[in-house]
C-alpha cells in the first residue's frame, strides 16, 4: 500500500503520478517503516523513469510538463529516508 507523505496538495495527482511512474522504473523507492520515499540514485532508472513519462504522460498533461514534474518530484526527494538513522543506510540488502 502506498503511504505519501504529501506537502503540496495541490498537485497531488500529477505528482502522484510522477512518484508512481518514479518506483515503476526503480529511480526511487519507499521506505518501508515511514513511507517516506528516498532516491535511489540510479541514472539508469532515471532514464527509465523519464522516458516512461516522455512516452506516457497523463491525459491532460503534456509530454514537457510530464517530465519537469517527474524531474522536480526526483528534484525534491532525497536519498535517505528523513526519519530513519543515517547508520541503517546502506548496509542492509
Ligand atoms: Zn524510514
């Protein structure tokens, strides 16, 4: 189940969007105990991810827009989870 800590309410959906298009490829995944989602820091997957929303953007979206929002949602997720000990990282499978 998916649990997104969401700050900006307004754009839920097309950065829900991004965010799903985002794990879909791999570029960035969910911590399991928070929710919080954390960058993976795969280029590849980021690849992925942007042409995943090049290719399929939203409905009422357009391709640009599509890929700045999944540019800015990778923009502003960092690679570790806020709440969880820095030591965690890393080191588990
Ligand atoms: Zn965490």
């Amino acid at each position: 189940m998916l649990m997104i800590k969401e700050r900006r309410p307004a754009i839920r959906t097309l950065r829900g969007w991004a965010i799903s298009v985002l794990q879909e490829a791999g570029a960035i995944r969910e911590c399991e105990e928070h929710g919080w989602m954390q960058d993976r820091a795969d280029p590849h997957a980021r690849e992925r991810a942007l042409a995943a929303a090049r290719r399929d953007p939203p409905d009422d979206v357009s391709r640009d827009e599509a890929v700045a929002e999944v540019c800015d949602v990778l923009d502003s997720i960092g690679d570790t989870c806020p709440e969880c000990p820095p030591e965690d990282h890393g080191v588990n499978p």
